[in-house]
C-alpha cells in the first residue's frame, strides 16, 4: 500500500464490520461499520468529482471528530485533493487566514456556530460550502446557497462500475510524493503556518 486511499480500500474489504466510534448529536458514542463509512467515502467523492474537484485542489475541513468529518476526509483524498483540516475551537481570525492562504474552493463547516464566525469570509470567497451538522439552519442554508451534508448523503446515489473504475484508477495515480494534508499552527505566536 502506497497511501491513505489504499490503505481505506483494503480495510473496508479486510474490515467491514469494524465499527467507527464517534458521537451523536445527543453525545452518545454510536458504532457506523467501516464498510458503511467507505461505500459513502466513495459515493461522495464521485459527487465531489462531478462538482468539479480536481486532484490536487485543495479543500478545507473545519470541525471535529464524527462520522461525517471522517467521510469527507476520505471522499477528498479519494478524489486526489488536499485536505486542509481545522478545529471548530479555532478563532475566526485563524480561519481567515487559512482560507485565504490555502485558497480552497470548497469548505466544509461543522456548524451553525462556526459558520457565523467565518461567514463574511465564505461569501467573500464564493467558495461552495457544506455543512456537516445535519440540525444546521434549514432558512439560513437555503439562504446562503449552503449544502447540509447529512440529508445529501442519503441522497447520494449508489456506484456504478464506471464510478469505481474511476475511483481506482484516481487511486493508482496518487504517488506516495503528493501532497497529502496542509496542517496549519495555531497562530498563537503569529499567523498560522501551514
């Protein structure tokens, strides 16, 4: 195995009733079986692909630990992109500078609070923008053109064999050299350094 992608395929196949512990809304821990996690993963990245994501685009996911940050992250290294991962604890002014220095196309916010910190920025950019928290808004997402990822991904049809002929064949041109992550600071001593 030569990268993430890689090692995802061969554990959804060696694993796939592995459970994923992350919380719920209500913060209990619920089991989601691997497998289920990466037939999504592959679902989703084919609808980031036809979206218009290329790989080496660089995407930005600020939020936390749960089911859906998890599907994202392998639906972007899927599709050959970069992820460019923050906390939802971050300051607005760190988000900023991130999304102005990594330059992403597509964001994901982890919720309504986050959202508000960094919205100006979002429109400012016009950026396509997805939330993972499915209790988002309905007015506000309607509003501002936003993509609740929970319902979308229900909605999101099953592979077909040119789907995962393409899946694959992004897999096998992924070098183990690519940029994989842009993982920035803190900023707490200084802008945040990627």
């Amino acid at each position: 195995m030569r990268h993430l992608p890689d090692v995802f395929a061969a554990a959804a196949q060696k694993y796939p009733g592995q459970g994923f512990y992350s919380k719920d809304s209500h913060k209990f821990f619920k089991p989601v079986l691997f497998s289920s996690l990466y037939k999504s993963a592959s679902e989703f990245a084919i609808h980031l692909i036809q979206g218009g994501l290329k790989p080496g685009d660089r995407v930005a996911l600020f939020g936390d630990n749960s089911a859906e940050w998890l599907i994202v992250d392998m639906a972007i290294q899927m599709a050959g992109a970069i992820v460019v991962p923050r906390g939802s604890d971050s300051t607005p002014q760190e988000l900023e500078f991130i999304l102005k220095h990594a330059e992403p196309d597509v964001v994901f916010i982890e919720h309504w609070r986050l959202y508000k910190k960094i919205a100006a920025t979002l429109k400012q950019r016009g950026a396509k923008v997805y939330i993972l928290d499915a209790a988002f808004p309905e007015k506000t997402a309607a509003e501002d053109k936003l993509v609740v990822l929970p319902p979308l991904l229900e909605s999101l049809p099953p592979l077909t064999a040119a789907d995962t002929k393409l899946l694959e064949d992004l897999r096998g041109k992924i070098l183990a050299s690519d940029l994989f992550t842009i993982i920035y600071t803190s900023g707490t001593t200084g802008e945040p350094k990627g």
